[in-house]
C-alpha cells in the first residue's frame, strides 16, 4: 500500500490535534491512500470510536461512487496495538455489506498502520510506503 507524503502529514496533523479514538475513513484505489475524511460528530471515548452512521453513508458512498475502495481509520495511542474489538467492527461492517475482506488503518501516535482484514481470524498488517 502507498501514500503520498503530503497526504499521510496532513493525516498525523489532524489527528494530532485531539485525544486518541478520532475515526473516519480513507479512499483507496490501484494500492494508494487516495484521500481521508475525517469522522467529526462520531463518539469516542478513552478506548472506543463508534463512527457517526450518517458521515459512513456519505463518505463511503461518495468514495465508492468515484471507483475507489475504502478503510477505516482511527487513531490510538502509540502503547495501544489494534484491539480485538477493532477487528470485530471491521468484520461487522464487512458482513453487513456482503463482503469478506476489507481494510482498516491504525494511527498509532504518528505512525500509520494499514492492516487488511480477512475471513475468520485473518489479519495483516500490510506494508505501508511513503512517496
């Protein structure tokens, strides 16, 4: 997986600016980090994002719409690995729109994480390059 620099700066600095379990979601296509969108009235909590239902439907309807893919995003402390319950929100939300494997990002302090979620209990972290 790929992503411009100028991209992944402006991802460390709007998540910077707030407490751990900020969310929204990223465009991807051809293997690149296209674009993010940041979730701002979904909930949070010291170790909970619930995304805003409303910002899913017109942000991942609005990225599809343009051909590219999508993952989630939060963010967490740098101590704070992707949790188990992370995991299962992906899956959820995979199983409800008929699909089985997907994508989710992890900001941990400022480094960004892509894991690619699968069937069962598949989970790999992917590569990221910064271009």
């Amino acid at each position: 997986m790929r992503i411009k620099q100028e991209l992944y700066d402006e991802i460390r600095r709007v998540f910077r600016y707030g407490a751990s379990e900020k969310g929204g979601v990223l465009g991807i296509r051809d293997g690149e980090i296209i674009s993010c969108h940041l979730d701002r009235k979904g909930g949070r909590g010291i170790d909970f994002y619930k995304p805003d239902p409303q910002f899913l439907r017109e942000n991942v309807g609005a990225i599809q719409q343009n051909g590219s893919g999508f993952s989630f995003i939060h963010s967490h402390p740098v101590d704070w690995p992707l949790s188990y319950s992370d995991i299962s929100y992906v899956r959820e939300f995979l199983k409800l729109n008929h699909r089985t494997t997907g994508h989710t990002a992890l900001l941990r302090g400022e480094e960004l994480e892509i894991y690619q979620i699968g069937p069962d209990e598949a989970v790999t972290q992917n590569r990221l390059e910064v271009i």
